[in-house]
C-alpha cells in the first residue's frame, strides 16, 4: 500500500472514530406548556451548545464525556441547570422555564396614583419641566395638578380638591415628611399660593385616592413630594418680573458628594394691580418675602442627608361693599408669617433600607375683620391664628425575597394650635402616633399585590383607628394592565370646628378600579372609583358672629353625624408620538357626590364639587425659532350654592337653605410662549428664558360663589381677582446648560 493511501486510510478511520464518539442532545424547552423561542443550551466550561428554534426545540452534538452540567438560559427566565452523564448515547432532556421575576419587569400597581419620580414606572407626569410649561399653571404643583383627573376646579380656596374631597382632605409630603401649611396665608375668597419652588423637587406622586400605608391623616389623597438630591454643578439663577424679584446660589463640591445653597425672592402685585382691572378691590395689594436655604451630604455608602428650610411673610388687604343696612364697606385684611424645617436621611444598611426624618412648621396668621359706615370704623374683630406642628417619621425596608420587599415604621405628629376670635378662644392639642407595615409581593411579572395595615392614636379624641388597605396589578397584555385598590383611610376632625373632644376619627372607604395602556410615546388610563364617608363634622355658627364674615366662615362642631359618598369615572390620554414635536394630553372626569357635614341641614352636592369636568393640555417647541408655544383649557360644569342659615325652632337651633342654585360653566383657555435664546450657542454658561403667559386669554367671567347678607336678602359674587392676566419674565441660569431639557421636554 503506497504511502498515500495508509494516510487516507488512517485520516478515514479516525473520522470514523470522532463519529462514533460523539453525542447528540436534544429536547424542548418551555414555560407554561408553551415553546419557548432563543433560549441559550449550552454545557457548561464548553463551547457546545445550541438555540431553541420557534417550536422551542434544540439539537447539538459534543465529544464531551462523563458527568455535565447542562444550562438552560434566556432573558426573562431564570437559568435552569440539569445534570446529564454523556456515555456515547443520544440524550433526551426537556427544560421547563420559570419566568425571571424583577422589580423592573413586574407589573406596577397604579391605581389612584401617577408617579413622575421613579424612570420604571408607566406614566412620567408633571416633573417640573411639566409644571413650568403647563399653560395657567403659574409654576405650581398644585395648580399643574388641577390638570390631571379627579382634582376640582376650586379657584377661590387653596388645596387640592380630589374626588369630592375637601381641600383639608388632601396631605403633602416632602421627603416622606409631612408639610403643614404648603399653602401661604389666605383671606375668604382668594386662594394662598404654593410656598415652595417646584424646582426643588425632581419628581411626585400624586395619590387621587387608595394610597399607600406609609401615610395617613388624610381622607382623600396625598401629594408625596421628593426633593432634588444634589445640583448638576454650582450655580447661580435668578428671576426679574413685573410681580416678582429672585435669586438662588447652589454650591456643590469638588468631589460632588455636597452642596448648599440659599435663595431669596420679594412679590407685590402693585404694579399690575395699576395696569389691569381688578375685580377685588384690593386696599393694599398681596404682597411678601421669602428666603430659604438647604444642604445635602452624599454618604459614602450612596446615601443621603438632606435639609430644607424657609421663612416667608406675606400681607393683604381686600375692601369689599357692605351687605349689611348698617354699613357701607368691609375690610378684610392678613398679616402671615412661615417657616419650615425639613431634614430626612437616607442609607442602606446590608439588607435593609432606612428612612428617617422630621419635618417642624410654625405659622402665624392675623386676620382683621372690620366695618365702616361713611369711612368710620364700626367694628373690628381680630382672629388670631398660631400653630406649631412637628412631624417625625422611621420606616425600615428589606427585599424578602429578589423582588418582593417589607416595610415598617412609626410615624408622630404633634399640634398645638391657638385661635382667639373676637372674646372666643380656642387652644388644640394633639399627638397623632402611628405604627404601620407593608409588603410589595411579586408573584409573576404579570401579578403583583401591595398589602399593609397603618394604626394611629390621637390624644385628643382619645382614640385608636385601624386601617387595613390592599392593592392588585395584572399585566393583561404587553401593553395593557390593570389595578385594584382598596383601603380604609381615617383623619382627625379638623381643629378649627372643635371647642370640645367628644369626637371620633372621620372615616372614609375607597374602591378604585383602573385600566391602563401603555405604548410607544402613548398612555391611555381609565379609572373607576367609589368613596364611603362616615362621622363627618357637623357644624353650627359661633353666637358672636361677624356678619362681614362671608359665609359664615367660623363655626364650631357639635357631633360626628356626618356622611356621604363620592363616585365617577375618569378618563386620561397623553400623546407624545401622533403629532411631530407636538405632547398633548387629555383628561376627563366625572364625578356624582353627596355630603351631610359641616351646616349642611341634609345631603348635598357639595359646593366644591362639579359633576363634569373636562382639561386639554398641548406644548409644541419649534427649535428653529428657540421657543416654546404652549396651550391650556379647562372647562367644568357649574357647581352648587347654597345659602345655609340658622334658625331656633321649637327650642333647637337647626340649619336651612335659603337660597340655592348652580354657578354658570366654568371655562378658562391659558396660553404661554418661552423664548431660549440660549439654544444653538455651544460656548454659552448661562441658560435663559424669556416667558409671556396670559391666563384666561379669552376673558371668561368665570364665578366662583356667592356671598349673602346676615339676613340672606342680599348677595354678592365672589369672582377671581382679575378675569385677564398677562405675566411677563425672564429667567436667567449661570453655571447649568438646560438647552436640552427645554427641547425634550417642550420648554
């Protein structure tokens, strides 16, 4: 045999050889009866392996012998290793596939709230570029809010108004404590504004109700505020407007582990007050300061130390014409003064996750309610308002399992209040202590539930409450989910009706149903609610009441008796995608509600509620012009008046309606324009804007109430302060380039 052919003969017999010695491995792979595509089989330390094809099958051959490790992975399952022993026979092995569970990939229980802070979540709404280009919001969380579903248009009193509760019905946090007194002082009829700088807050959530039981002492929702964690770079802005003057300086170190900073700002209305018609007759026009500063410390464990804190001071006077036969003119006027600490610490500790925090708020309020008869004083009755709040919270969190978590605190709230009014004063004192508990369970990505119980003490009524609450989500398809939310939720009375402390916990129940859609720049959400309302305050009028006081505004609580319900529907769709540049978002709400509380004499429809209620909220940014056009528009079903007095019969006093009726519709079309002049330059360090917003452009003369004479024959509107308003400013950043935060979040 030639030389060549023993090497053919050799190469054939050890091909032959590598055949024979090989093995084939095969199976399916699936999960939930169902094939599974892509998943990675490989044995382990080699490179032999294979990828299931559309029928979840998989097919490879190896050399490999003796005991192996075969591997089953792919995204969104958890790797399943199997044992196999490789002897030169063809080896069958199956793999069925658990679903890999995960905080980002689960479903996310949304039902009642709208979270724009946490980048995972389904809906990013109003973070502060939101709040700021939101046409008639003025720069404001709250007013920004009153564009998303369930929150009423209430334009004569502060607070948040949701779903046929009343505006004391709502709570806000900052950093999980809680804020008293968010609002500045006010007089009857004018609404206070919003104390903090919405640029202090890189996110929300908005609760319209089921809320988590981290949080309590309110009926209907919580505002939950998280404070920016430290600047971009050291920094320097200020505002000049015809209203206002301000100016801020963050300081951040080297290492970027620090920062501090402090900011200033002075208001008067005067000017405007000069060039507009004003509908209120404003003696002096609102006017006031603020300055505030803050720190925050960046651990080495990533944690963080933060602390806020503000003073303000604010005054008014308002002259109205006289219903009384008695005299010809009121004049109410308000001298307050605020401030506010708020320190929170953050850190991770192993497993566990600690949140800790106080919050301490001091506000001082003098209202003058006085008469005049051909410009004589005949009366003047001072109401003093002064109160002390501290707030001090500790929750402690750890994963139970690689997704599902347990959280626990305590929380204390102190009050001492003192109201004197005229002869009558009332001193409240109060320490609310809460213990609470809560599990976020990850059953599948698709099933998820949020459980927890809150208890709370108050020294006041002397008296414990315990209210459990409970939460479903269910991934229904890729784009579709919906959420259950149920929860009993408990608040003392508030203090300003209570003269003694005969009273119980108000109690509301809440039943929320959402379904939501989410995809490619779209989100479709309806939600379903019912509210239960039990031992409501009752009220009746102080004997020595003033009748320049509108509505009789001061009265003192007799019994718990009160009730009611709130239930509708609501509809919301935001739109980022159909339309080039253009993010719009549409929201509808109804709502059928009835109270009997406070000097209601049955059940009403309360005063504050609209049964239909309808925002569309529009921005566009054309960056070859650097600006920004913006459009907003509100309309609401005109709302219920009554006026309720009382009467002795039969020995008893009891309350009427004298007069009622319902408010003409209530519409408003707001327009802004931002002009970032800035854009384009790329050696610019100082960003700014130039706004022009007029609210109301088409000057509707929208009413709000009425305000009735002691005897009920006579009656005046209670309006906005002005039907038109333009507001001019410019705002100028050194040291951060927003360019393009104003052109991805149309600016």
């Amino acid at each position: 045999m030639t030389t060549p052919a023993r090497i053919t003969l050799i190469f054939t017999m050890l091909m032959s050889i590598s055949v024979w010695s090989q093995t084939t491995i095969s199976g399916k792979v699936t999960y939930k009866n169902k094939a599974l595509k892509d998943i990675n089989v490989t044995l382990r330390d080699t490179y032999d392996g294979a990828t299931t094809d559309a029928d979840g099958n998989y097919t490879f051959s190896t050399t490999e012998t003796g005991e192996k490790i075969l591997v089953f992975s792919g995204k969104d399952y958890d790797e399943v290793e199997m044992p196999v022993t490789i002897e030169g026979k063809n080896i069958l092995m199956n793999a069925t596939l658990k679903e890999q569970i995960s905080e980002i990939n689960a479903v996310v229980i949304t039902a009642g709230s709208i979270e724009a802070s946490d980048k995972k979540r389904a809906t990013a709404l109003l973070t502060p570029l939101d709040v700021y280009t939101t046409a008639g919001a003025n720069g404001q969380i709250s007013s920004a809010l009153g564009y998303l579903p369930g929150v009423q248009k209430v334009g004569e009193s502060e607070g948040l108004f949701v779903r046929g509760g009343t505006g004391s019905e709502t709570k806000i946090f900052m950093d999980g404590n809680l804020v008293n007194n968010y609002f500045t002082n006010s007089v009857p009829g004018i609404a206070g504004r919003d104390r903090f700088n919405t640029s202090l807050f890189k996110g929300n959530v908005f609760s319209s109700g089921g809320y988590s039981a981290v949080y309590g002492q309110a009926l209907s929702s919580v505002l939950i505020l998280e404070s920016v964690d430290l600047p971009e770079t050291t920094s320097f802005d200020f505002g000049v407007s015809p209203i206002f003057l301000s100016a801020n300086y963050q300081k951040l170190n080297q290492k970027k582990t620090a920062s501090w900073g402090v900011a200033g700002n002075y208001s008067n209305l005067g000017l405007m007050g000069k060039i507009f018609n004003f509908n209120t007759d404003f003696e002096k026009y609102p006017q006031g300061y603020g300055f505030d500063g803050n720190f925050r410390i960046k651990t080495k464990k990533g944690g963080f130390i933060k602390y806020y804190g503000s003073v303000d001071a604010n005054e008014l006077s308002v002259g109205s014409q006289s219903l009384e036969p008695g005299s010809d003119r009121n004049l109410v006027s308000l001298k307050g003064q605020n401030t506010y600490h708020n320190l929170s610490y953050k850190e991770k500790f192993g497993k566990y996750l600690l949140n800790i925090g106080t919050s301490y708020t001091y506000n001082s309020s003098d209202l003058g309610f006085a008469t005049f008869k051909d410009n004589t004083e005949q009366s003047n009755i001072p109401i003093n308002n002064q109160s002390n709040y501290i707030n001090a919270k500790a929750v402690v969190e750890r994963k139970i399992s690689r997704a599902s978590i347990l959280r626990a605190g305590f929380e204390l709230n102190n009050a001492d209040e003192t109201m004197q009014y005229g002869t009558f004063e009332r001193n409240y004192k109060d320490l609310t202590s809460s213990v609470f508990a809560e599990t976020d369970l990850i059953f599948t990505n698709n099933l998820t539930a949020k459980i927890g119980a809150r208890t709370e003490h108050s020294s006041y009524l002397n008296q414990w409450n315990f209210s459990p609450r409970a939460a479903l989500a269910y991934r229904i398809s890729k784009d579709w989910t919906t959420s259950f939310a149920y929860g009993i939720f408990y608040q003392n009375p508030e203090s300003k009706y209570l003269y003694s402390k005969n009273f119980n916990f108000q109690r509301a129940d809440h039943y929320i149903l959402q379904v939501q859609k989410n995809s490619d720049g779209r989100t479709l959400r309806f939600e379903a609610f019912y509210k239960q309302y039990d031992e409501l305050i009752k009220t009746t009028a102080l004997s020595n009441l003033n009748p320049a006081i509108p509505n009789n505004q001061y009265q003192v609580a007799y019994d718990n008796g009160g009730n009611g319900y709130a239930k509708g529907i609501e509809l919301f769709w935001r739109d980022k995608k159909t339309f080039k540049d253009i993010d719009y978002w549409l929201t509808y709400s109804y709502l059928d509600s009835k109270r009997d509380f406070l000097n209601y004499p049955f059940s009403l429809a309360p005063n504050f509620a609209s049964k239909h209620t309808l925002s569309a909220v529009a921005k566009k940014f054309v960056t070859d012009w650097k600006t920004g056009f913006n459009l907003s528009y509100t309309y609401s079903k005109g709302r219920p008046y009554y006026n309720i007095m009382t009467k002795e019969e039969n020995g008893k006093w009891i309350n009427y309606i004298e007069d009622s009726g319902r408010l003409k519709d209530y519409s408003g079309l707001n327009f802004s324009i931002n002009y970032v002049p800035s854009i384009g330059k790329t050696d610019s360090k100082s960003f700014t804007v130039f706004v022009l917003s007029i609210n109301n452009i088409l000057g509707s003369k929208n009413i709000y109430g009425y305000n009735y004479s002691a005897d009920g024959l006579r009656r005046s509107a209670v309006v906005p302060p002005v039907n038109t308003f333009v507001f001019v400013g410019v705002f100028v950043s050194f040291g951060v380039d927003k360019t393009n935060d104003a052109i991805n979040n149309n600016l």
